[in-house]
C-alpha cells in the first residue's frame, strides 16, 4: 500500500508540503528588525529606517506564509491528523507565552515580597535599611528608596480597569458566541459577532492608551517610576500588545469568515485565534488583580 | 559515653585523618581546600572533605562494577547476552540507599549552615564596598575607612607586554596597598555591599565567600583563630580587572589590634601599615569618618540621607557589642559634608579622585583615552571644551560603552568630576560646575 | 515481520538543487543535517574561543590580550557551546531520528522546522558580530548578570536580540519535536512502547518551552534597565540585582538538563545495542528523566548560594538539588545493570557511551558537592565549577553527541566510517579531557576563581597541565572532523543496520534512507521490541 504521502487531496496522508522560501524571508526580515532596533536603541539612526524595513519583510512573510496555508487548507490538502498537528501546535505556543509573562509576574512577587521588604531591613536584612537607606519603609507601591522617578499616584482598580476588565470578559463571550454560530453553520452570526470581539478588542486598546496618556501627564506614573511603574508598564504593555495582536488575528478572521472559508468542522485558524484570544483575557485577569487590585 | 560522644570521635578521627590529607595544603601546594583559621572554615573543609570521600567511595563501587562488567561480559570471551530487564528488589534498593547517604549528608550540612548564618552579637563590625575594582574596608564603630587595591608591584607586572616575570614579583596577584587588619579570637560580622557591580568577597582560608550586591548589604562572620596574613580574591565577575582586586587580611592579637586602631586614628589620615608589628605610617590615605552611606548605585538627588550625626536607636542595637568594645558612632555625614562650601579648589580635589575612581580605566589618567575599547580622549575633546550642560547631559544619560553616570554617581561627584574635566589635561574651560547645576540637568 | 522498502525518492524534481535546496527544504532529515553541520562549525569557532583562553591561562602574566578579551573570549564561548554547539546538535539528532524512530514521513510542521534552523544562522551573525563593534563584545558571563551586562557598550542590544532569536527558534523547534511525537507516532505505538531517546527529548521539549521564554523575559528586563530608565535590577528603585539571577536560573537549571537528558536518551540507546541486551529498567528510565525535569524546576537557586538568600531558601535549595542525584542515579544503576551479563562489543560509538558513564558520573558527583551549601561556599566561582560543568557538558553532553554522530553515521550517509581513525578519535579524546579537566578541580580548591585571565603563581602547574590538555583535546577534534568529512564522501557500504544488537525503527529502513522516511506506517511486529513488554 505504498501511497504518495504529498498527493495534495488524499486524505488518508500526512501532509508534506515542499520546499518553501517564507522562512528564509522570516529569518531576513526578523534580522533586519532587529539590527534596525539595535541600532536605534544606541542611536546609530540608520536605524529608524533598518527596522521599518525588517518589518515590512515580516509582514511580506506572514501574508505569504499564511497565504500558502490557506490555499492548501482551502484546497483541502489538510486531512484531520494535519489539523491536530495545528491544534497540538497552537496550544503549545501558547504555553511558551504564558511563560513569558511568568517572567514579568514573578519579578512583580517577588519585588514586592522579598527586594522591597529587604530595601525596608525585614530579616537578615536590617543592615541594608540602616547603612544604605535609612528612613526607607517598605510599602507598595513604590519607586524605591531612591524614589526614582519622583513621587507619583498608583493606578486604581476601580474606573478604567474596571471597565477594561468587563470589556474583556464580553469579547472572550462574544468569540465564544461567535465559534457556536460556527459549529452550527450560520455564518453571518459568525461573522457578526466577530465584529463585536473585534470593536470589543480596539475599544479596550484604546482605554488603555487613555490610560497611559493619563498615567504619563497627570500621575508621574512612567516606565521611569522605579520598580512599580517597571513592573506595572511592562506587565501591562506586554498585554496590550498581545491584545493588539490578537485583534488584529480576529480582523483576518473576520475577512475570512465574510469570505467563507470557515465549515462546521474544518475550521482551525478561527479555533486558534479564540484560543489565543481568551489567552489574552486570562492574562489579563491576573493582570487585574496582581498589578491593579492586590 | 552516649551516642553523641562516639559521633564526636568519629569525626575526631575522620579529621585527623583529613588532616593528614589536607597536609599538602599547609606545604603549600594548592591541591586542596584549606582547614582554615576559622570555627567555619574548619566546619566547611569537613563538609567538603566528608562529601568528597563518600563521592569516591560510591565512585568505587559503581565504577568497579562497571568495569568488572566490561571485563567479564566481552563478546570476544564469548559471553552470550542474558534476557532479563528489570528487577523491582535491585530497583528499590538503589533508590533508598541513596537517599539514605544523602540525608546522612545533608544534616551536618544543614547543621553547618545555620551556624554560618548566625551573624548575630558580633564584638566588631566592619563594612566592605566593593568598587571597580578595590574594597572599601570601612570600621563603622571606629568611624574611619580606607581603600585596599592591587598592590602596584603586581599592577605592573600584570599589564600586558610588561616584560616582568610573575614569579619575581611577592606575592603576585595576592598583595594589596592597604590590608584590612583585624582582631583575633573575636566575633567580626563582615558587612558586605556593592558600590557598582556584583562582586564577591572570598576568603578562602574563612570558608568561603559572599557577594557585594550593590544597593543591599549581606553579612558573613568570621573569628579568626591564628594571627596571620590571609590572602583571597574578589570571586565574582566584576569587570575587566576583576581578576585583580585580591584580597589581604591581617589578623592581629586583639592587644596589637587595638595599637593598630589607636595608631590610624592618630595617623593624621595616613593609612598605618600592619606588618611586622611595627606601626609604621606609610603615607597613604584613610578616610576620618566620611563614610556615605548612600553611595549606591542609582541614587540620585533627592535620595533619603542619613539624617543627624548620632546613630539612631536601630543602628546602635544593630550595632550592639559585647562589654567591652568601643562603639564610635559615624562622626559626621554626606549631609554635613554637603553642607560645605563649593568651590573649585573643592570641586577640582574631590573631582580628580572621582575620576581616578571611575573614568580612569577607560579615558586614561592622563586623559588621552583608549581608542582600542572605544574611550574618548578628554584632553581636547568637543565636549569637555564646549558648553557645560551639554557636557553635564552627556555625562548623566551616557551613550555607546560611556555608562549613564547618572545612575551611578551623585550630584557632588558628577559636579566635581565635570569640573575637573573641563579644566585639567590642556582643557581650559575655568567654568565652576555645581551640584545643583547637575541635579537641574537630570 | 514486514520490511518496508522505499528504494528511491519518487520526488526529485521537486526539489531545486544547489543551495536553493538547502535553504528552502521541509525534510526533516535535510533540516536535521544543516543542524548537526551548523552545530559542528560553532562546535569549532567555541573551541577556538576555548584555546584562547587556555593560552592566556597557560602560563601566569598577561601574554596575549587585554583582560577585557578575555572575559569577551569567556563569554562568547560559552554562548557559542551551549546555544549553538550542543542545542542544535541535540535538535538535529531529533530532526533526523524522531520521526525515523517513530514510523513518521516527516516531522509534523515541516515549514516552520526550517524556520527553526534558519534563523539560528542569522542569530549567531548577530552574536559573533559583536565581537568587532567597539568596545567589543558582550564580557560580563553568559550568565548577563546585572548591572555588570549594563555596562557593555554597543554590542549590549545585538547580544539581548540574538538571545531572543535562539529563544524563537528553540521554542519552535520544540513545539515541532512535542507535535511530531504527540500525533505522528505509528499506529499502536504508546508512549511507553517509544525509544528512549524519543521520550528524552519528548520531556526536554517541555522544558524548553517553559523556560526558553523566562530567559527572553530576563534579558527584554535587562534591556529595558538599560534603554527605557526602569528599575528591576536596581535597588534605589526598588528592584534587586539578585532578581535577575533568580530569573536567569529558573531558566538556566533546567537548561543545564535540557544539555543533558537528550545525552540520557543516546546512550540509552547505544547501551543495549552494543551489549546485545534490552535496555534495563525501561520504565524507570523513564519516570527517572520525567522526575529529573520536574526537580529541575525547584533546584535554580543553587547557583546562587553565596548571594545572601535567607536560611530557609539556602535550605531548601539544598535538599531539592541533592534529590537530582537519586533518579540520575538509577538512569546510571540501569545503564550497569543492562551492562551486566551482556555481550559487548567496543566500537567507538560504545566507547564514546563509556566514557559518558564513567565522567558523567564524575561530573555528577562535584555536581553533589557543589550542593552542599557550606562546601559550596568554597567552590562557588572558582576552577571547581569550571571543572564540574565541562565533566558533564563536555564529557557527558558533548561526548553522548559524538557517540550518537558515529552510531548513526553510517545511517545519515550510507558509508561506514573509518573504525580505526574514530577510536584514536576516542582515545585522544578521552585522555586529554581528563587532562584538561580534571586538574580544574584541584584548582578550585585551592582558591583559584573562574573568569580570571592572569593567576597567582602558586596556580601555574596546573594550569599549564591544563591547558597543555586543552590543546591537544582540542587537535584531536580534529581527527572527528576528518572522520565526519570522509565517511559523507564515501568508503565501505553501509547495510541497513550496521550493529548487530541495535534495535530500533531506524535500522529497518535502508542507508540511507528515502526521502520520506516512512510513506506507510510501519507495522507493530517492526517496531515492537522484542524484550520490552
Ligand atoms: C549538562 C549539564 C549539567 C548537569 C547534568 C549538571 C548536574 C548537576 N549539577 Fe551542575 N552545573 C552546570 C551544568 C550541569 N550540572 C553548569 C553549566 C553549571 C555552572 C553554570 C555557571 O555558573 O556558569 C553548574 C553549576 C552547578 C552548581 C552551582 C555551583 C556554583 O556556581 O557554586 C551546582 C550546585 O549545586 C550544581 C549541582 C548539580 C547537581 C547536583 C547535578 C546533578 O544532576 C548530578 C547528578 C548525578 C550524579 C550524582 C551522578 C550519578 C549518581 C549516582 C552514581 C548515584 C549515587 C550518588 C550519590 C548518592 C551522591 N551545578
Ligand atoms: C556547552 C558546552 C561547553 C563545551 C563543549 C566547552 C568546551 C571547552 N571549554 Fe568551556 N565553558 C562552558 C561550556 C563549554 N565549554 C561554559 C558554560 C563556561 C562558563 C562561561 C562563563 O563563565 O560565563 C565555560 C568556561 C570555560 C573556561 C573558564 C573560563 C573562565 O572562567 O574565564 C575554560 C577554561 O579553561 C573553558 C575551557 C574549555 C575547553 C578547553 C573546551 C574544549 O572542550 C573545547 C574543545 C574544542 C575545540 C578546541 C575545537 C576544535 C578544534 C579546533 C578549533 C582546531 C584548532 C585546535 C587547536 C588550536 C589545538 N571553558
Ligand atoms: Cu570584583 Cu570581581
Ligand atoms: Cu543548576
């Protein structure tokens, strides 16, 4: 029973595509990027157009990348051990991601818990109040002893965060809504409701750059503002992004669904994307009651 | 004759026996981890030798049965290959028995080691800095301080291409100007920061080492047993020099000890050389008391500063002695050495010993820079000769291998050090760089 | 027993040719090949690294650089030896095997494998790259602790960007390996019916997931201490330098295993098949490796005992990393007892495997005495680390590496390499490491800090012993890469499986085999192992 294992439609084969050259274009424009950035950050400013550069490869990738896949996917070149190979992929993927904002989540513990309690000569470390930083009391939040940054006011749970938090929880249920409208074959649901994920998604992106704005003009809350705005800025930066990204993933969704690319069973970006996306969510409620509640 | 004491023999007789072993160490060859002058030391060369020899011992028996395998079951002698593959008793019995040496290992260990953290009730206390790359040996109770580098001998003969050979040079690479000399028989807690970098205070001949971190202060104790020199190196990576900042204690009968305090506090800020019990002066700096607390990295202005001149209640049941010992509070501190006048004979002083402290490495003390690392010349250069607070900006925020001094040095030390710039190596700006100037620019 | 045979490839002119083919490839075993190539050349650039240094050690005195070239040369060998030498040696082994082991045509994300491998190039340009900016390289350890690592001058932002693109392409890589063996295994083939060194990089690939993106959090944290003005590793902020290390080691510990468990799975394989014997103790070898990653997870600050850690956490720290030595312990009592009553043979790939059992074990037990945290205080940065790591990365990971190389040689190209050049291979190999390695410890008790390019007189023996074994381990790599060179270019035939005891998938297709390595699933009877039940 020796079949061709790249027959592009039968179904009973594993899926070998070819040769193909997105990733060395990958590769390139990731380079580029970050020579560009390098550059920049030591402003060399043959870096301010490096680094757009890379980007724009990048972003050639993804559209060619992608592009193939959807054409294989469409051409139905994808039978269903394929797309577990997908599933099992995404889902590993976004474990490593997870584990990025441990990173961040543990400098965030363990600041509070050990470094500033130390900073306030708890234990062992008496010593390092009296000799370095007499009349340091550890409290958070704080810009440390040295008060880097100057005085500033902390973010409060109540208000935009609030608010933020109600937005994201809606759009994880009207991605869910979205995926059920999916299964049960009604595309214009579908499609409706991604919509509403999607504005849900901007909408909070926006609050939050209100919120900077706002951080940044009148609460002397900066990047700068020692370990609490460290911690705060990157924890919750490093969200935004991640909801920026997701949004947009959904918007390419979207454009698929309108295009009907999406069955009842033979649907695995859309699934990736939600996955991705109620990722965000969960992020982000840690988000909420370590950095603005806790 | 309990249990105890048949324990306590044993490890009586496992200590001579290392003792023996360890003979070497004092005949010195370097093969072995010293016993040390320390209650500690010994403890740890017990640890280390009692690990060693069960690791040897488990390293017998495995490889003997490795090798008598690899002898009995050759295919060349014929051996026919047998069919089993697991046999729960034998996999049982080699989890538990290691686990039973383990634990047999880790309690002296642990025993150990909560007596290596107990820095509590110390007779002396003394604060070591660690810096790029020197130690600050700072008596905080006797209220005065010195620094303890490469001693120039070494220096020499350790720049590349010198021509000198090492091995004509004393004690090369384990000799410094300034030793830190202390008591014996008397409880020291050693408290241990970081004016820059990471860097780690190793004594091997106390047991062990700890780090300076920068902005925190760690403690070790030592009591040393045997008057003695004892010579160590700074053991974390520091930098380009880091393996030249070694590290030399004098260890003194505590009556010898005291004529040494007495002589230095009479030096008139000459440090007093320690050796050969003659306290002679041997013409180098020591600090009267203007120690500052807060010379960490990243303090700016603004910082909270050790207020009033007396120790507070904290600090001086922190500090608290046994009967007996002198406790000196700091006699004056960076607020009240703030307080000073700023003038340029000030700013030009104070600004030439920052650099030698700090831009020296890099810019050269003659000022020509080091092109092959990437230094700036200042003699000359653009900056130094152009507007202040373009000098004063690019000296704070740093840019390429200059760091951000900003984050490093204080408004006094930048002032100073920018004034000194613009006005020695041939540079003739005469302009009077202020703190404030400084504090304004950040 | 059915063979499948697949006698040539039915897709040539798919393929371009020349370089095109290299670089736009999704066959796991062109990938798999670019790796081991790639890991070979970085293999020599950080041995070149390595001889530098031991020159200057050789004798006391500055002879031949400034010391912050040293500490350049210090840093960027260690860099280039464990993220571009042993890694992706270690993922090209999977690359060619995995799916050859487990009945798969292919690995399951062929595009994004190609990936996975084609930005580490581009990573190491990065990296080497630096070494000729002013200022020159990154000099502050690969362990970038702060704020040291702030102080690097224009290299600073190129170092951070090429770890994170090793991070990329190593956590792709393990997605790759995790999917491949999660869905593409043969039909019937549970998990506990798979070849060890499958299940060894089945667990490793987990690790790197989880810990590849903490260390690209540690160093986005250094990067923005120094570009963006916050505080994590700073005090009067707030932050705490240590912070740093407790990031980078909750990251570096499991890594150190990631170095090694793949090694684990080889010589789990070559073992048995040399003494024509099943592998004793199958499954707990298994639970061994899983538990040996597990305790990897709690056991980070052990590297960090002299930074002032309160009591408990010195304690605690402790006691996990001295458990690490009862399942790595087993994995050396089972690889004996399959030993035992065996019929060996000693080809170079089993010499090799020896060797590891022998110095791997050495290395493990200064490995148990740098846990003990007393003690530890003595060798905490000094010669005895140096001498404890290189017994298992070089002894253990990188000698397991070379095992592998000569086992599955004469798979990869068809030809048999030259027996008789690979065990003077051995044998120089195997004494001149010690030569190099072994005096290391003695050093390190006597007081000898590592990172250190001038010494005390009192250290020159040893030293010039040391280096004098450096040397000529480092020429006898030499003798490898000529072995390599000319078993790819011809010699004697290999037959499908070249070691009479070997058991295992990959011995049942041709060498070498089709391009697609199993087009059709390969039956249980082929697969099944004769002795495991
Ligand atoms: C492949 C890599 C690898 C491996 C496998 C190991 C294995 C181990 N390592 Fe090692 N280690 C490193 C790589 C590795 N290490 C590196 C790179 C560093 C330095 C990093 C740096 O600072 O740059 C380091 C540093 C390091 C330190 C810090 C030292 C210091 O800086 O002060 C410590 C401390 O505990 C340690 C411990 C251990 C232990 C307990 C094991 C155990 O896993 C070993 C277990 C094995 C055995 C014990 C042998 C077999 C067992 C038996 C035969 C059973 C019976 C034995 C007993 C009962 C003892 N290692
Ligand atoms: C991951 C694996 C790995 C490997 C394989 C090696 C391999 C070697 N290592 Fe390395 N080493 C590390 C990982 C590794 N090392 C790490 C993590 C550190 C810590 C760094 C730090 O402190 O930050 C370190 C540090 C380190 C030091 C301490 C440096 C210091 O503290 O300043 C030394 C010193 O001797 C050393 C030596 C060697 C030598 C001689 C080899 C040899 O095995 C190399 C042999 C290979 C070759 C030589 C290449 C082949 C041959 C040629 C290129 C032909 C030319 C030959 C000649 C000129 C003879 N290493
Ligand atoms: Cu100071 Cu190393
Ligand atoms: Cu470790």
């Amino acid at each position: 029973m020796s079949v061709d294992v790249t027959a592009e439609h039968d179904n009973s084969h594993y899926y070998v595509p070819h040769g193909s050259h997105w990733p060395i274009v990958g590769s390139i424009g990731l380079f580029t990027t970050l020579v560009g950035a390098a550059l920049w950050l030591e402003d060399i400013s043959a870096g301010h157009f490096i680094m757009p550069l890379g980007m724009l490869i990048i972003l050639l990738m993804m559209f060619g990348w992608f592009g193939t896949v959807i054409r294989e996917s469409l051409s139905g070149a994808y039978n269903e051990q394929v797309d577990r190979s997908f599933r099992w992929g995404m889902t590993w993927f976004i474990f490593s991601e997870v584990m990025f904002f441990a990173a961040f989540f543990g400098a965030l513990f363990y600041a509070r818990t050990f470094s500033l309690a130390w900073l306030g000569g708890q234990g062992k470390f008496l010593f390092t109040n009296l000799l370095l930083w007499r009349g340091f009391e550890a409290a958070w939040p704080t810009n440390g002893p040295a008060g880097i940054g100057g005085a500033f006011k902390a973010m409060e749970a109540l208000g935009v965060p609030a608010l933020n938090t109600a937005i994201l929880l809606t759009s994880g249920l009207t991605v869910t809504i979205a995926h059920w409208a999916l299964k049960a074959g009604n595309n214009r649901k579908t499609s409706l409701f991604l919509l509403f994920t999607v504005l849900l998604g901007f909408s909070f992106v926006c609050l939050q750059g209100m919120e900077y704005h706002h951080a940044y003009t009148a609460q002397n809350l900066t990047l700068g503002t020692g370990i609490y705005g460290s911690t705060f800025f990157m924890l919750t930066g490093f969200h935004g992004l991640h909801v920026t990204i997701g949004a947009l993933m959904l918007c390419v969704m979207l454009g698929r669904s309108l295009k009907g690319h999406f069955t009842p069973n033979h649907h695995f970006a859309f699934e990736a994307v939600s996955w991705y996306w109620h990722f965000v969510d969960v992020v982000w409620l840690g988000l909420y009651i370590f950095v603005y509640w806790l | 004759m309990g249990f105890h004491t048949i324990k306590n023999a044993a490890r009586a007789a496992l200590f001579a026996a290392l003792g023996g072993l360890a003979g070497t160490a004092h005949a010195g060859i370097p093969w072995n981890v010293p016993v040390g002058v320390t209650p500690i030391s010994h403890e740890v060369y017990f640890i280390h030798m009692m690990v060693g020899i069960v690791c040897t011992l488990i390293g017998v028996v495995v490889f003997g049965v490795m090798i008598i395998a690899l002898f009995r079951f050759r295919k060349s002698k014929g051996a026919q290959p047998a069919h089993f593959h697991h046999s729960t008793l034998l996999e049982i019995l080699w989890t538990i028995v290691p686990v039973i040496i383990l634990v047999a290992m880790a309690v002296p260990a642990a025993k150990t080691l909560v007596r290596m953290a107990d820095t509590t009730d110390p007779d002396l206390n003394i604060k070591i800095t660690g810096y790029q790359w020197k130690w600050q040996y700072d008596y905080i109770q006797n209220g005065f301080s010195f620094f303890s580098m490469l001693a120039p001998a070494s220096d020499k003969a350790a720049q590349l291409g010198s021509g000198i050979d090492p091995n004509t040079v004393d004690n090369y690479l384990r000799d410094v100007d300034h030793p830190l000399v202390v008591p014996t028989g008397e409880k020291i807690r050693l408290l241990l920061t970081s004016d820059d970098v990471i860097h780690s205070w190793w004594m091997p001949d106390f047991g062990g080492k700890t780090d300076a971190n920068p902005g925190f202060v760690n403690s070790m104790w030592i009591k040393v047993e045997e008057p003695g020199v004892y010579r160590g190196a700074c053991a974390e990576l520091c930098g380009r020099w880091h393996g030249f900042m070694p590290i030399v204690v004098v260890a003194k009968k505590p009556d010898d000890y005291l004529a040494w305090v007495k002589a230095m506090k009479a030096g008139g800020g000459k440090y007093v050389s320690p050796y050969d019990g003659s306290l002679e002066d041997t013409g180098s700096p020591v600090v009267f008391s203007d120690v500052s607390y807060n010379k960490v990295l990243g303090t700016p202005a603004g910082a909270v500063v050790p207020t009033g001149t007396t120790v507070s209640p904290a600090m001086a049941s922190a500090l608290a002695n046994k009967p007996g010992s002198n406790v000196q509070p700091p006699a004056s501190t960076p607020a009240a050495a703030a307080a000073q006048a700023w003038d340029m004979k000030t700013a030009m002083e104070k600004g030439k010993q920052v650099y030698a402290q700090n831009c020296s490495s890099c810019h050269q003390p003659d000022g020509k820079g080091n092109p092959e690392m990437g230094a700036k010349p200042i003699a000359g250069s653009p900056i130094a000769n152009g507007p202040m607070l373009a000098h004063i900006q690019f000296v704070l925020k740093g840019k390429g291998i200059m760091p951000a001094w900003g984050n490093i040095l204080n408004d006094t030390d930048l002032a100073a050090v920018i004034t000194f710039e613009r006005n020695s190596f041939g540079n003739h700006k005469g302009d009077l760089v202020k703190p404030s100037d400084v504090k304004a620019a950040r | 027993m059915s063979a499948v045979t697949l006698d040539h490839d039915t897709h040539g002119e798919h393929h371009p040719s020349g370089l095109m083919r290299w670089i736009t490839t999704t066959n796991h075993k062109d990938i798999g090949t670019l790796y081991l190539l790639f890991s070979l050349t970085m293999f020599f650039i950080g041995g070149a690294f390595a001889m530098g240094i031991r020159a200057e050690l050789f004798k006391p005195g500055m002879q031949l650089m400034d010391p912050a070239t040293f500490n350049e040369l210090t840093t960027m060998h260690a860099l280039i030896m464990i993220f571009g030498a042993i890694m992706p040696a270690f993922v090209g082994l999977a690359n060619w095997m995995i799916p050859i082991m487990i009945g798969a045509p292919d690995m399951a994300l062929p595009r994004m494998n190609n990936w996975s491998f084609w930005i580490l190039p581009f990573a190491f340009t990065l990296l080497i790259g630096t070494a000729f900016l002013p200022g020159g390289g990154p000099a502050g350890g690969w362990t970038m602790y702060p704020p040291l690592m702030l102080q690097t001058g224009v290299a600073f932002p190129f170092v951070i960007f090429a770890v994170h693109m090793m991070g990329i392409s190593s956590v792709m890589g393990a997605i790759n390996i995790v999917v491949t063996i999660l869905n593409l295994r043969a039909p019937k083939m549970t998990l506990l019916k798979m070849p060890l060194f499958v299940w060894t990089w089945f667990i490793t690939a987990y690790l790197l997931i989880a810990v590849m993106p903490v260390l690209a959090g540690a160093v986005t944290m250094l990067l923005t201490d120094k570009y963006f003005g916050t505080s994590f590793f700073n005090a009067a902020g707030g932050g705490d330098p240590v912070m740093y290390q407790h990031i980078f080691w909750f990251f570096g510990h499991p890594e150190v295993y990631i170095m090694i468990l793949p090694a684990f799975g080889i010589i789990s394989e070559i073992i048995p098949a040399f003494s024509r014997k099943a592998l004793f103790g199958y499954e707990s070898m298994v639970y061994a490796v899983a538990s040996i990653a597990f305790l990897s997870f709690i056991v980070w600050a052990h590297h960090m005992f002299t930074v002032g850690m309160p009591l408990a956490g010195e304690l605690f720290f402790m006691f996990t990393t001295m458990l690490i030595a009862v399942p790595t312990g087993v994995k050396v009592f089972n690889w004996t007892a399959t030993l035992w009553r065996g019929s060996i043979t000693f080809e170079t790939p089993m010499l090799f495997a020896l060797a590891f059992l022998f110095l791997f074990t050495i290395g493990g037990f200064s490995g148990v005495a740098c846990a003990m945290v007393p003690a530890d205080f003595q060798y905490q940065d000094s010669y005895f680390v140096v001498a404890h790591f290189h017994y298992v990365l070089v002894t253990g990971a990188a000698f397991a590496i070379m095992a592998a190389a000569y086992y599955w040689l004469p798979k990869w190209t068809g030809h048999m390499y030259n027996e008789k050049l690979g065990k003077l291979h051995f044998w120089c190999s195997t004494i001149f490491v010690n030569v190099l390695f072994f005096p290391q410890h003695f050093l390190g008790m006597a007081g000898m800090p590592r990172r250190i390019p001038d010494y005390p007189v009192q250290f020159t023996d040893l030293n010039m012993l040391s280096s004098i074994g450096g040397f000529l381990f480092g020429a006898s790599q030499l003798i490898f890469l000529y072995v390599i060179i000319s078993c790819i270019r011809g010699g004697e035939k290999a037959p499908a499986k070249p070691w009479e005891g070997a058991t295992g998938l990959e011995w049942h297709l041709p060498s070498p085999p089709p391009y697609h390595s199993w087009t059709t699933p390969p039956d249980k009877e082929v697969w099944e192992h004769p002795y495991r039940d």
